[in-house]
C-alpha cells in the first residue's frame, strides 16, 4: 500500500495556526488523507489516520537563549497583557512605535497585539529608555511574555 506524503511546510504551517490561536489540537482532511497535529500536554506529531508511525514530528525544544531569564525576571519587562500577534509599528513598512536607546513617556504607546481581530495598544507604564526589544513583529506573543525592557 502507497502511503500519499504530506507537504512538510503544510504541517508546519498547521503548527503555526495552534501556536498564534492557543488551540492544543488541529485535524485537516484532504483528498491525500487526514493530518492531525497536536501540541501539549502532548508532543506535536502529524499523522494519517490508521497509520501507525508519525508521518512528522516538531524539532526538538531548543535551550533557553542566555538572557531569556534574565528578561523575564527583570524589573522593568513590560509583559504582555493578552495572547496575540505583535506589531511594533501602526503598518507595514512605517516606523516603528519604538526602538531600543529611546526614551519614552508614561502612557506612550509601544506596540500592537492583534488579538481577535482587534488591535490593542500596549502602553509604556512608567516613562524611561527602552534598552530592549524581545519581540519581532508578526510574531505571535503568550500571556506575560515580556515585549521589551524599559529602565
């Protein structure tokens, strides 16, 4: 029996779809088959139904990047308040709303999270420098990670 292959990148592309969403568990049927792919408390596995082995499985966790912790516990990490995407700046191709080295003021709007089709702006709490930016934008953010550092 021919077993048809998925597209990798389509698996992976579901497994971006569970990360941006929150959703633990995604499941597509096509004309090739049947894809599920899964996330916690489970390990991301692609498969066809009835088969037995995992056609994909997601890369290995990498170690925490030097510094992660260190932004996580730092007393000036500006979290973020929702689960989203990230936008450092009001469109594509403008300037961003700030960059690491320049001083903001309480209330000055930092960056966007797109959330349920909405854009919320993340405000500065404090005035001070941004020494850091975490975040790319696009990227999708988790509940309490920190966006940047303001000292």
């Amino acid at each position: 029996m021919k077993v048809p292959a998925f597209d990798a990148d389509a698996v992976r592309a579901l497994a971006a779809i569970l990360t941006e969403t929150g959703l633990t568990e995604i499941e597509v049927e096509g004309e090739a088959g049947r894809v599920r792919v899964a996330r916690a408390p489970t390990p991301v596995v692609a498969s066809m139904a009835g088969s037995a082995a995992p056609l994909a499985a997601a890369a290995p966790v990498p170690a925490a990047a030097p510094g992660v912790a260190d932004d996580a516990a730092h007393p000036g990490a500006v979290r973020s308040p929702m689960v989203g995407v990230v936008y450092l700046s009001p469109e594509p191709g403008a300037t961003p709303y700030v960059a690491a080295g320049q001083s903001v003021s309480a209330g000055q709007t930092l960056l966007l999270i797109e959330a349920m089709k909405t854009f919320n702006q993340i405000k500065a709490p404090r005035a001070g420098t941004v020494t850091r930016v975490l975040v790319v934008s696009g990227s999708p953010v988790e509940y309490d990670q920190p966006l940047l550092i303001i000292e």
